[in-house]
C-alpha cells in the first residue's frame, strides 16, 4: 500500500480487512511487527489525538516515530512557490517535506486548509503540492477535504456499537462553534456512512450545504451499498429513527472565505447545539459521535456528552487501533 | 499495581523491593521488559527531569512514550467545570485526559497546585478530577502536593549514600526563593525521610511552617519506624550532627494564596540560601540534596553545590531508576 | 569512541569505515544492534534535520532518543558562569547537562555561536563548557565552529556521486544571505573536503576569508592527503573544471561580530545567489550541495535547486545514515 488518503481508493471488503486487523492487534499485540520502522510525522496545523495516536501506534508495533511541526524550522517553513525567500522564513516545504520523508519508512502529513476558495481546497492544492515531492508511502492525517483516519476510526466504532449497515440511519448534523471550521471531516464522514451502506441525512441549515461534487459522490457510494444521502433542516425528520448523530461544526459554504459572511450567518445559530430534545424522536439507544476536540455547551450539552449516548472516548480510541491496521498493512507488517 | 500515587500507599518492604529493582534494572538492563507498551505523559505544568527521565525509563525497558503538554490542542486545554466553551480553548480535560489515557497502557500525569486555599490544594482537586475520568493505571508525576517519583529516587539515594534509616538525621530546610513555590515537593519528602525510619528536622522560618495534617501524617510515620519529627527555625540546633540537608523554598503557609503577603515574608529571608557556614555543627560529610531546578546563589551558594557535598546529579539519575522500577512492576515486566 | 567532535580525529581508513558501515545499515537493517539503549539529544539551538534524523536513526537502530530544548525548563536555561541566578531563567545548564546525560548512554550536544569575538568562537568555549560537565559519550550535533555530522555526511555523499578523491575539484562558495550565519559549516566543510584529498577552492568575497587557523589546518590535511586549498575571489576561476559547488552563507570575519560592518559589507553581495551561469566553465555534471536549510532565490536560485545539478536531498539523507553508523560504534553495536 502506498497511500492512505481517501476510503474512495478501498473496496468495502478491504476495510473490513483494516478493521479486522485493528481488532486483531488490540486483543493480540504484535510489539516485534514493525522493529526498526520509522514513520514520519509532519504537522502543518496543530493536533493532539493524531499526534499521540500514531506515536503509540507506531510503539505498540515495536516500530517509532518523530514529529515535525513548522516552529521547528527557524522562523517556520515556507510554502508559497516561486518566492524569493528574503523574508523571515528559512526554509521551504520543497526541501523540508522530501528530507523529512526520506528519514522515515512511511509519511504522514497533516495539511491545512486554506479556506479562501471552495475550488482550490476541493483541488487539495496544498496536500497535492505535498505529494508531488516525495514517493515514500503516505498517510493522510487530514488534508483541505481529507481525514481518512477519523473515517476508518468511525467505521469500526459504528462497527462496534452494531449498528447496522443497511438500514442503518446516520445523521451528520452541523452544529455551533464561534469559528468556521474546515470542510474535511464533514465531507469525509458523510462518504464513510455512505460507502457503509447507511441511510445517511445531513443536517444543517441554510448556508451551509456540503458542496455539490462530495455530496454526489457518496450518493453514489450509497447506492453502490445499499443506502442512501438526503439533506434537511428538519431536525425532527432528520432525527427520526436515528442510529447515531455525528456532530461536526463546519464553514458555510455559500460563504466559503468570506469571513464576515460567515459569520453573520453563524451567530443566529447558536441553538444548534445537540441537546437531549434533539433525541425525541430517535431510537432510544440512539448514540452520539464526535471527531474532538468539541466544545462542552457550545457543540453539544454537558448531559449529552458525559451520558450514555456518548461514544467520543471509545472512538478516539479507535483511532489508534485503526492507525495500527494502516500502518501494518503499509509497513509490511502483514 | 494500579497506581503510585504516594509512598503511604507502600510497605517499608514494597519500597525496598523497588529500589532493589531499581538497581538490578541499572545494573542488567531489561530492553525486552515492556516490548510494545506504551506510557502517556500528560504536563498540564512544565517540566525538564521528568520529561526525559521518564521517556528514557521507557525506551530502556524496550516500550515507548508520548508527551502531550495543553498548548499542543488548539489554544490551550480548559479545566474548568461545568463551563461553556465559548472562549479561547478548544479542548476540555474532560475529554483529553480520558483520550490520551486510552492510547497508553498507563498514564502519568503532573497538575498542578492552584495555590489559593491550602485546603483545596491538600484535597488535591484538580489532580483527583483527573483521576475520575480513567481507570488506567497511573502514575503521579506531581499534584499539589505529592511527589512520589522523587521521593523514591530520594529514597534511593540515602540509600545509595549510606545514610542510617534509623539514626540517620535528615534535615528538610526551607531556602529562599524570588517565587512562592509548590509544597509538593518539601512535604513529601518529609513523609518520605519520616517513613524511612530518620530523624527529621524541619527547619524553616516563622510563617512556613507544613501543613498540620501532612506533619502529623509524617510524625505517625516516624513513630511506626523508629524515627522523629521535629521543627525549628534555630538553623545551627537543626544542623547538629546531621546526615544530609535537604533544601527547598516554598510558599508561606501562614498567607496561603495571598501573593503580598508571602512576599512580604519572603524578602526578609534572602539570607536562607544553604552555604558552607550552615554545616558546622553537622557531620564532616554532611550530603546536600535538592529536586533540582535550583537556583545558584540564591537557593544554595555556588561552593556548595558544585562541592563534595552536593550529590543533586545522582540524586537527579535515580529519578530515571526508581521510575523503572515503578514502570516495570505496573506494566507487567516483573 | 568516546567522541563524534571532529573529523580531525579519525583517520581517512576510519572515515572509510563509518561510511561503509553507514552503507550496510542502509542495505541491511540492524534493528535490534541497540536495543534498549537511550541517546539524550540536547539542543540550545533550533534544528530539523538533526532533530529529526537523530531521531530515526536511534529508533531504526532499536533503541530510542528524548529531546530537551531549553524552553522545556522554566523561562529557559542559564548559561553564564558565576551568576547569582534571581532573574527569569530556574535552572543552570550546569545542572541540566549533567542530568540530562544521565539519562542516556550517549548525549548529542548542538551548541550555538556566541559571534562576538572570533577567538572566543574558535576556541569553543560554550561548548567546551558543557562538555566539562560530562563523561559520557558524545556528539558534536553543531557548534561554534564544528559540524562533523553534516561532514560525515557531506563525504559519504562525495563517494556516492563518484566524485573523486584525488584530483576531485570542491568549490565552498560563500553566498548571500541576509543574516550573518554562523562559520561551523564552512570551515568544517573546507576542512572535510581537504581532508579527503580534493582540490578545494574557496570563493568568498573581501571580508568573509575564513579563519586563518582553520584554513592551515585545512592546507595541512590536504597537503598529507595529496589534495591542495586555495582561495579567490573570482568566480569563473574558482569553477574551473569544478566537480561540485557546495555553497554556504557565512558571518563577515573582518567585521566578526560587528552587525552593522558585517551589514554594510552584505548589502553589495545579493548577487551572490548560486545560478547556472556559474557553472560555465565547471564539469558538464557538475554538483550543487548546500546543508539546508537554504533560501530559495537568496543562496541559490530556483532552476538549479531544482534541476538535476543539486543532490541537496540524498545529501540531508545521509546525515541519518552517517549519524547511524556513529551511533552503532558509539554505543556498541559494531
């Protein structure tokens, strides 16, 4: 394997080989798998569950890790091509990326997105500028409209929790969040339940509609599987019968870069944020998922989050395990 | 073992077959010990010894770890309860610690003293909020007040020196510092010299005096193994015959949160920073210890600390040691 | 070996010797050479390649590394001599170099250049200083005047293009940058090249000559090797027949640690950027070196950074494979 970048470029059963080996290597540990591997880890944009899963993952197959972030560089790492760097920074990804690269077996990058145009970050201009410099096996550790470790981390812990495939109802809702965030764990998690086979609805309100060329995209994969893709501002109807609810704030799209456009959309919407009565009318056992870091009474309620509808800790768990089954698979541990 | 949390938790004998470990693991490395296992490290306060002395402690046992400190989440991790995150943070403890826990097979954890009541501080709030949201196994890396690591360094350091249990006279001092400091540090170490079986001195100047409770705790332990507590602020008394002095500054306890007020004390009492006068009654080959960081000139003087009496440097190593120890018998090693 | 300082102080058979070594590493992984074993890798100054491929090269090797930088002491570390220590910095690197090389079985030490005078740099004196703290072994990670990683590194890569020894010509030219840099690279660079037989040229604008001293140590070690050091200021000259480029900026050392002098000597010299006019009268195949990290359009411009002249990224590779096969004499592998 040379790329972990889009569940797109996995059939269904390859995924259930991931998470067949991420529960294989949770209850048997395979601490001589990856001795002497080294992954790469390059952060362009902050994190805490990515960095410390895939350290422990790359320990627990007896393999390491180093982390490189921009303010180890002096003065932070260029980005911008063709500039003639006689400004504070010392260096420029064109170097730092493929050396970086060099010194491990595989990479993982986190990119950013640059949130000025929907085009240019559906394109992955960034995370692609990225690729094109090395040719060591690649993580995507989310990129502009990427986060193919959450996805297959959800996949397994809807897994876990049963619930259904087919005939399972996931709800991807927006809720509030003083900031506009990036685009790609929405998009990417709405063509994970998708490829799932789920009955999948996106809620959000007006304004911020998941851009067109990903919502057909898993409504492809949908009908591929067996499921569906609608969209509402109906809470009530969305909730109707759920599974699980998957918040996520993101950025309006009918907006997308303009700051000020966003912002005046956003703060008549403080109200969305996933409470107990949002549940009436879902299934009793209906669960709540969350990608984190989430904001306690901003994103969801207190008694939502540390009730039983939660799964967050478990999930982010499942990070770990499923970094661990992409790491054997791509570092010839299988 | 679930937990070290405090040397009170600990048989005479526990403790001894720590330090036996401790010096069997120097003596004949296990690099197979930990194969695979994985320590989280979690700062919510800086750190230099414990940072390395842990991580290498890791990689010698043939495990790993990884460092989360809070300005690795976006803007910092709230602690707060109950609190509605709509400020700068994006990440609460409440979700991290449970998280970064999930990754590890244990967790160690420095918190911090909030240094306003004595009362909340003795209760240990904050670190014991911390230990609500995990069942893993965990190791206190310093709360407000324990320090259990360097205790049994300490420990085995005395040890190491030959320093009598019984007979052995050990004498906490009080140094100044420009800062109110932790008590962590000096009423642990009482606990610790007052369990080993010593004679301890407290020596300290009007308005430091310990905590009551934490005095008694070590005056009952004292008793149980043959030793004594006692306090002073007759310097030359508390020095007579002695074994080892230990300094460290510390915050007044008589105005407790109250920055004035300590100040106000404190900047009468630049004269108590250890110095070669201090030891004439004491043994010839008095021993000088300190947690480190310490400040020259200031907390000890220059021909003290560089001199023969100093033993911080090994004092320092036996961190890593003891923390083996620990290490190897909560993960399974032994 | 008790030291990676100087190249100075191996013979040619034993350069030969790290650089095979370094080559069978890489052909044939030795994970578990050292197993268990800990390198502590001190740096007061910023890195990312040393940072990282240190770090890689440890854990490829089965063991492992932990990173102190001063920021992770409490407002950073004192380094002068004598200082009663009641301002910001909490702890003395007298203390912290010791300790921190407890911790490990070798210790990597990047220092920095004080650049006020050049004797006071020439003789070493900060890093000279830590290294009185010590005895375990270590290596020289960088600095006032030494890089014998980068150099290592820099030879294995002259082998691996086939440059020859004898009769092989290596220009060092100085280039512009804004700022004055430090002169490790070069004059251990000059003294690399001189060592392994070539005929070097250095080409340097009036006022940035390099040391004396160093540059008789350079024509000795040629003279011994059958190899020869000259200087100039003409480029067309310097390029003649030239197998290799490696460009560097550098300090002024007529107006060494004059900011201003230094200044008003560099403002004239922006056309000192490495382009492919230069390489008129050089080989056909020609090499472009450079330490990185290196300002684009500033040091060298981007046509032949890019182009098939730079070997810049196997070269910062190499750094990993040559620091792996020091580790492995160092700590026991071999």
């Amino acid at each position: 394997m040379k790329a972990f970048n889009d569940l797109a470029d996995f059939s269904n059963e390859e995924i259930a080989a991931f998470i067949a080996l991420a529960n294989r290597l949770d209850a048997h540990p395979e601490p001589e798998a990856l001795r002497g591997k080294v992954l790469s880890l390059l952060f362009l944009s902050p994190s805490l569950r990515t960095l410390a899963s895939f350290q422990a993952a790359m320990t627990r197959l007896g393999g390491g890790s180093f982390v490189i972030s921009p303010d180890m560089s002096i003065h932070g790492l260029e980005t911008r091509p063709g500039i003639v760097m006689d400004g504070a920074a010392a260096e420029h990804i064109r170097e730092a990326v493929p050396v970086i690269a060099s010194y491990g077996d595989a990479i993982g990058i986190r990119a950013f997105a640059e949130r000025k145009s929907l085009e240019h970050d559906m394109a992955e201009v960034e995370f692609n500028a990225m690729l094109d410099l090395i040719d060591t096996p690649y993580i995507n550790m989310e990129s502009a409209m990427g986060h193919p470790c959450q996805n297959l981390a959800d996949w397994k812990t809807l897994d876990d929790l049963d619930i259904p495939a087919n005939g399972g109802k996931f709800v991807l809702s927006w809720a509030y969040h003083p900031k506009a965030l990036p685009l790609a764990v929405p998009t990417s998690t709405l063509y994970m339940a998708a490829k799932r086979g789920m009955d999948v609805t996106v809620l959000r309100p007006e304004g911020f509609q998941l851009p067109t060329p990903l919502m057909r995209k898993a409504i492809f994969a949908a009908e591929e599987n067996g499921g569906s893709v609608r969209e509402t501002d109906d809470r009530k109807e969305a909730m109707e019968g759920a599974h699980v609810i998957y918040a996520k704030s993101w950025s309006s799209t009918a907006h997308y870069g303009d700051k000020l456009g966003d912002h005046d959309l956003r703060e008549n919407l403080i109200d969305w944020c996933v409470d107990e009565p949002w549940f009436e009318s879902a299934r009793d056992d209906c669960r709540f998922m969350h990608c984190l870091p989430v904001r306690r009474g901003v994103v969801v309620s207190e008694p939502v989050l540390d009730g039983p509808r939660s799964v967050v800790i478990p999930e982010a768990r499942n990070r770990m395990l499923a970094q661990m089954a992409v790491l054997h698979q791509m570092l010839g541990g299988s």
